[in-house]
C-alpha cells in the first residue's frame, strides 16, 4: 500500500483525497474525502482573472487540506486544477500561493488530462460488471467546464467544453451582481442553446450516441441523485452508484428552474456554495440524456480524484 493525497481544484470547489492505494489488487482505500466551495473561478469568464478574494478563499482551503496530509503521513502529494485556473491571465498567483501552503505547484491541467482522470476514477471498479454495457460515456459536470468521455477499460475519445454550471450561471443569469431567481425562459434557452452548441462541438470527436452506458460525476450530478432519493442529508454511500431516470432528472431540473434561492436552500441535500448553480448544471445533465437517448445516468462518488491517486500510485 502506498498513502497517498490527492487535490482537485476545480472552478467551483476544491476537494482533497488522502487514500491508501494498491496498484497490484487495484483497491483503493479512502482515510479522508472533503470538499471546501470557494468559487475559485469568480467572474473569470467576465474578466480573464482570478479575484483577490477568490484567491484567499482557495488558499484557506489549502491551509486546512495541508495539516489533515500531515496529521495523515501520505507519502506523496499530486495538486491538479482545472478549468478556471487554465483560463486565467493570474494564474503564477495562483501557482505561487499553492506552492507556499502545500510545498507542491499546481498542475494545470489540459481538459484532455481532466478527462482521463475523470474517466479512471469513475470506471475503475465499474469495468468488471456483468450487468453495464460498455462502452461508457463519463461525464464530469464542473464549474466552468464539462468533461465528456467515451471508452471501455480505456479511454477511447474524450472533449472538454466549456460549459460548467458556474459558467452558464454568470454567463446568462447574473445581472448587476444578482442571480435571477427563477430565470426567465429567454435565459434558459440561452443556456440550452449554449449547451446544445457545445455538445455539436464534443460530437466532432467523440462519439456520444455509441455509448450504452451513462456515468454522471460531480456535484451537480450527485446533488440531482440526493433529491431524486429525497435524503435526509447528503450521503454518499446511497448516492454512489445510484441510477436516475430520465423522467426523474426532467422532473427535478423543471423544478429547479422554476424554484427561488430559499426553495432550493431548503433541500436538506443541498449544499450552500451549489444553491444558484444546480440548475444550469442540471439543464447540462439533461441536455446530454437528450443528446444520446439515455433512459437513465449511473451516478458515481468517484471521479477526477480517484483518477489523480491512481495516477501517483
């Protein structure tokens, strides 16, 4: 076994994986998995730069990953960011900071790297089952991007579009500093005609429609499954794994676009830092089972940080 931590830091959050991984049985054996909201891509699509106060809530983040790695042992440390920090024009900043906290500097990511992990994390325990067809289609929902990839054991084709809930959010629905609550319909099918695009681009290179089964990741993804569940609170073991109906992810994303800020807050599944963002991820997660005629979405806990421990295992 080799103890190792692994760090995601995406446009909306930044989460930390220390595990235990055993290249030779592939098991890997989670000690610790926590995800801080920072928002770390804040007015990035708008400015082409990170925020001061963007950048701070990131590295109190970092501050507190880094004593619960010690407290830990591991033994070796792989940070990865993805899409906001690709974009901007700060981004040494950004670099300098992590470098201080956590000893390591930050790799940032191409969307093609993004989606080989994702794809890893996501499959590696769902490759042996009888009862998924192959190939898969994983998509990773993230904040300023989403990664859609094809591929059996391995990777077969794999785009990253920029089409993440924060993204769409700030890009259609937040007028002098405020989120519309609820958008109109004008703003929604900006979205969708936003999504729609974005989905003709990915099928340039990736053939969606092939694939037979859909693995859904990340917040937005997993939020979807605890309310189709109606949890009391967010629970990962029943989320993992769990599979949502078409009709059921229509159903729920028609109701968070017609739900106000305290409507949506209260959904004890709900986190806080997701509560004006769900629904443009949810519309990107519908747009895609429309896109391929999925009946359902397999939903999966593990993603881009399983991929990044096995990748330094």
């Amino acid at each position: 076994m080799t103890r190792v931590a692994a760090v995601d830091c995406g446009t909306n959050s930044i989460r930390l994986l220390v595990a235990d991984a055993d290249p030779e049985t592939g098991e890997l054996v989670e000690l610790d998995r926590r995800m801080t909201i920072v928002r770390l891509g804040q007015g990035v699509d708008r400015t082409g730069r990170l925020a001061p106060e963007a950048l701070e809530r990131t590295f109190a983040a970092c501050r507190e990953y880094a004593a619960i790695i010690k407290e830990h042992g591991a033994e070796r440390l792989r940070f990865v960011a993805t899409s906001a920090s690709r974009d901007a024009e700060n981004r040494d900043d950004f670099v300098r900071g992590v470098l201080d906290i956590l000893g390591v500097e930050p790799e940032v990511i191409t969307g093609d790297q993004e989606a080989e992990f994702s794809f890893t994390g996501a499959t590696k325990e769902l490759t042996g089952s009888d009862h998924l067809a192959k190939p898969f289609l994983v998509v990773d929902i993230g904040g300023g991007s989403t990664e859609l990839v094809v591929g059996e054991e391995h990777v077969r084709a794999a785009r990253s579009v920029d089409i993440g809930c924060v993204r769409m959010t700030e890009r259609h629905l937040v007028h002098d500093g405020v989120v519309s609550d609820p958008p109109t319909p004008a703003q929604v099918e900006a979205i969708r005609a936003d999504i729609e695009a974005a989905l003709d681009l990915a099928e340039q290179t990736v053939p969606l429609r092939e694939a037979h089964t859909l693995v859904g990741l990340a917040g937005s993804v997993t939020t979807v499954s605890a309310i189709a569940q109606n949890l009391p609170e967010y629970d990962s073991a029943a989320i993992h794994h769990s599979r949502i109906s078409y009709d059921r992810v229509r159903e729920i994303t028609e109701w968070l676009l017609d739900s106000t800020h305290a409507e949506r807050a209260a959904i004890p599944s709900m986190h806080p830092g997701r509560v004006d963002v769900i629904a443009a991820g949810t519309l990107v997660l519908l747009a895609i089972m429309e896109r391929i005629d999925a009946r359902e979405v397999v939903v999966s806990e593990h993603d881009i940080l399983d991929g990044i421990a096995w990748s330094i295992a």
